[in-house]
C-alpha cells in the first residue's frame, strides 16, 4: 500500500464515490499482510519512501511467486536474485529487468533522478559484483549513479587520476576486500559521506571479508560509515536516504 495508493482512497471517500466501509476493506492489509511463511510490509513504501525489498537466498521459487503476486502493484526489487529467479517473475511481471552482475531484478525506474551523483569505487575487478548491487539499488531508488572501478591501492595513482570525479560526487561508496584501505584513503581526500563495504576478496587471513571490516571500522578518516560484508544493497540504500535527504 503505497502513498499514492491511499491517498487515492481517500480522495474517493472524500467525494462519495465509495463509502467508509468499502475504503478500510481496500486499507485492510494496512500496515502488513500476513502468508503465514511471510509478512509483506505494505507499509514500508509509506514509511521509508521505498518499498520492501524481496530478498531471495533462502526462499523457494514459489515462495518468491506468492510475494510478487501480492505486490506487483508496487515497486518490485528483487535481491540475490538468480536467473531462475528473475523467469519466474518475469511471467508475472513482464516489465522487469534482470541486473545480471548485481543479481536483482526490478522494474526501471521513469522519473528523472536528482543531479547529485553518487558515485561506486572499487578497490579491484573482483569487488564489482557487490558494487553493482550497491549502484543498480541506488538507480532503481532513482538516483544518478556513476562508476569507478579498479582503483585500489596497490595503484594508488589510478584513484588519483579521477579525483574529480571523487570531488564531484555528493555521496561515495568504496568497496573493497583484501586489508580494505582504499576507503581510508578516499575518506581522507573528500567532504562527502562515505559508505565502506567490505568484501570476502582476499587470501586466508583476510577471513572472508573479517579482516577488511575491521580495518574500515578501524580507520581514522572522519566521514565513514561501515556496512556488513558484501552487503551492496545496504550501502545503496544509505546513500540513497543521503542524496534524497533535502529534496
């Protein structure tokens, strides 16, 4: 149940094409809808400004079937999203597109995003299937996203080359795996808000992404906020709410 949802309804109470009864009927499934094995929150879009996000590792096909029947009229967003996934969906939703190398599947967004950039690094090639997660998020929450990728510290001078591109962006994303410098090293060079995302890249002691979270959670440039190994779609959302907070 989305803002434009309700307040259609109540429009239409308003004017007397439908009565009360009829609008707490179409409001019935207010603030969430039980499935028993799932409970939507058709509240969120209300709340948050986007809708709940379908996560897919752990559900079954028809599990995932059942929650796009009952919210394809939103918003729909589908993360960790395989092939398999994204047919199964398709056959209800026509319109999605699958973002093979970010694993979600969503309907692109039409209204024009803000001018504010936000903006997705990596520290290697390796670290590019969380980062697209992170960016593809971030447009489908209708954002301008630009990319920069490859860039970690073991050349530091390919970051350096692109400074403007880290002084244009009004939000940045720095994802990295191995020891996870680089967004120490970003952080120190902008006035902007950072989003680390730490990654499982790396030999036996980066301990599948521990050792890169601990030293982003460790650095001691100002500005930096940590989110969870590989988690893309959390660092797409913050840096959503930041880029949309004055609009």
């Amino acid at each position: 149940m989305q803002k434009e949802q309700i307040k259609k309804i109540l429009e239409k109470v308003k004017s007397g094409e439908i009565e009360i009864q009829e609008a707490l009927r179409r409001l019935k499934s207010f603030p969430y809808e039980d499935l028993n094995f799932v409970k939507i929150d058709s509240h969120r879009g209300l709340r948050k400004g986007f809708p709940e996000a379908i996560f897919c590792e752990g559900k079954t096909l028809e599990q995932i079937k059942k929650i796009v029947k009952r919210i394809k009229k939103s918003e729909i967003m589908a993360v960790r999203a395989s092939h398999k996934v994204f047919k199964a969906i398709k056959e209800i939703i026509p319109e999605v597109t699958y973002f093979e190398d970010a694993k979600i599947v969503a309907v692109k967004p039409k209204r024009k995003p803000p001018a504010q950039i936000i903006l997705v690094i990596t520290a290697g090639t390796a670290d590019i299937p969380v980062a697209e997660e992170a960016a593809v998020t971030a447009e489908i929450m209708n954002n301008r996203v630009e990319r920069l990728y490859d860039v970690g510290v073991a050349g530091i001078h390919r970051l350096l080359d692109k400074k403007d591109n880290l002084f244009e962006a009004n939000v940045l994303i720095v994802i990295a795996g191995m020891e996870g410098a680089l967004p120490s090293v970003v952080g120190g060079l902008v006035d902007k808000p950072v989003i680390a995302v730490p990654t499982n890249i790396g030999y036996g002691a980066s301990f599948q992404g521990v050792a890169p979270l601990l030293t982003m959670l460790n650095s001691c440039a100002p500005g930096i906020a940590v989110v969870n190994i590989d988690n893309g779609f959390g660092a797409g959302y913050f840096a959503s709410l930041i880029n949309h907070r004055d609009r």
